[in-house]
C-alpha cells in the first residue's frame, strides 16, 4: 500500500500502484461491512461489484484531493501514511453514512429513543435487570445469570432477516417492538441496552452500518474527540524544548510553510548541505511523532496549526 501513497504524493500513479488502491479499498469495505450507500450516487442495487467498488475509489481519491489530505500526509514519516490513509478513508465512509441518514430520515439516536420507549413500556413482555450503572434487558424464558457479548450477539444477529425500514415510514415502532423481541429470545440471557440498541439499529438499518477498526467509531450526530488545548500546549511545549533555535527554523521553513520545496531548494535558502538539512529533519520528524500522536485526522491537523502558531511566536 506504501507504494500507492508514495506515487500519490509524487503525482505520478502507476498502473501497479493504482491496483493496490483498489485491492485495499475492496478489502476494507468487505472486512469492514460498508454498504453501497457510501457512494456519491443514488444506488438501485444492495450489493457491491467490481465497478461499484472502482467508482467508489476515484470518489475517495476526488476527495483526498479536494480536501488537501495530501498535505497532512507529506508531513509524515513513511511509517505513519499507511494508518494516516486508512483513518481518512474510514473517516470519509463515516460522512457518507450520516450524509445517507439525513437523507433517509432515521438516525441511530432516534432508533434507540423508540427502542427504550418500547422496552419500558412493554414491562410485560421486556424485563429489566439494574446492576449499578448498567440497565441490561431480558425475556421471561431467558437466563439472568449470563451477559451475552457483543461477538456472540452478533453472531446470532447474523442469522435474522434484515427487515430494512425505508425513508417515509410510519409505523418504526412496531418494526422495533418486534425486532427486540427476536433478539432478546435469539441471545436467551442479559443483553446490555447499549449493545442491544446497536444490535437493533445494525438488523433494521444494515445500509447505514457505522465503522470499526483500530480507529475510534464515531457515533451518529457527532465529531472525533478532540484533545483540549491544554494537552496540544502542553505536547508543543515538551517537542520545542527538545528543539534548539536552528532546528525550530528548520521546522517552521520545511516542515509546516511550503512543503512542496524540494529538499535541494530547500539547502540552498537555508544555506545548509543538502545532506545535513535531511539528518536534522529526519531528527525533528522522529521527535514529533515519537512525543504526539494523533486519534484522528482532525485532531492531526489542530495540532500542526497550533505547532505552527507557536513556532511563529519563537520569530
């Protein structure tokens, strides 16, 4: 995959690289379950094919593109593009999902409203059991000595029809009330109510599956944690120390003003060897990465806008 990056940011792709795109593009959505909902068109099919997972790829790459990912990309070590790609390729899925849910009109926040609105209500056929924090559901015939885990329920889940509501539909709560009740009797002990409404919004809704990998999922009407300011001053402040008056010069000519320099461009206005000027920057690279790392993409670049910033404070 380091292969398709490199090209990418030299601008010139081959035909070797670009296969690569596609193989990991192909093995994300079937790893990862995104729907065909995720493309930038109005989809007649439910499945997935060759020129569906093609035409999604060219949309990520538009995307990258327009939005200048490449940039962030150019100020990382080799070592960091690969996870950096993959967080803004799962980040990207995750926009196109909310941007499918406001078109469809269901949301996973309004699913799980009228699932608790339906287990509390339906005290009868829903029975509740509180331990601490924690609000589990059950059925009478179920065992409450047992909490069912998220890979064992949806396993179960796996075997059940997915009765998909559609845009316009009225009668949500009745969908809910059933499906509930097929899940609690497929698990057959405690289900927490969390998992048990992510169960459901997965079963009713599978076209608007959220992501899940080594990054964090964000849920529906809201954005990735960010750090408070106070943990990015406090990393800008432990990196600069580290950096004495030349370094911090280096850093803010090459590494955050005009990337597209080359390294020999660079030598020459800084009036230092060429060889010389890529040991201190392969030295400043290692020190930021080693002393901060990023939960996302937006949290990568608030931090080298606040980097930036201080480094303009030091001149």
């Amino acid at each position: 995959m380091t292969q398709f990056i490199d090209e990418l940011l030299s601008g010139s792709v081959s035909s070797d690289g670009y296969g690569q795109l596609l193989r990991l593009i192909k093995k994300q959505i079937v790893h990862r379950r995104w729907p065909p909902s995720i493309l930038a068109e109005t989809a007649s099919e439910d499945t997935w094919s060759e020129d569906r997972y093609s035409a999604f790829a060219h949309q990520f790459l538009i995307h990258i593109i327009e939005k200048n990912k490449l940039v962030l990309l150019k100020h990382l070590p080799a070592e960091a593009r690969h996870a950096y790609f993959l967080m803004f390729l799962a980040q990207y899925v995750a926009d196109r999902i909310k941007h499918h849910q406001r078109q469809s009109g269901l949301s996973f926040a309004q699913l799980r409203r009228s699932a608790v609105n339906v287990l509390q209500k339906d005290n009868k056929i829903f029975l509740r059991h509180q331990s601490g924090s924690r609000t589990y559901w059950y059925r009478s015939n179920s065992q409450t000595d047992i909490v069912i885990t998220e890979a064992e329920l949806g396993e179960l889940i796996a075997q059940l029809p997915s009765p998909h509501i559609m845009p316009g539909e009225t009668r949500i709560h009745l969908h809910v009330k059933e499906r509930l009740k097929d899940i609690l009797e497929i698990a057959g002990c405690l289900v927490e109510e969390d998992l048990l409404a992510r169960m459901l919004y997965r079963n009713l809704c599978p076209q608007t599956i959220t992501y899940s990998a080594s990054f964090e999922t964000i849920p529906d009407d809201s954005q990735p944690p960010v750090p408070v300011q106070d943990n990015h001053q406090k990393t800008i402040i432990q990196i600069l120390a580290s950096l004495d008056e030349a370094d911090r010069l280096i850093l803010k000519d090459y590494f955050l003003a005009a990337p597209e320099m080359s390294l020999k461009e660079r030598a020459l206005r800084l009036s230092m060897p060429k060889s010389t000027l890529h040991h201190r920057l392969t030295a400043i690279k290692t020190i930021i990465f080693q002393t901060f790392t990023p939960i996302s993409e937006q949290d990568g670049l608030i931090f080298l806008e606040k980097l930036q910033s201080a480094l303009d404070d030091f001149h």
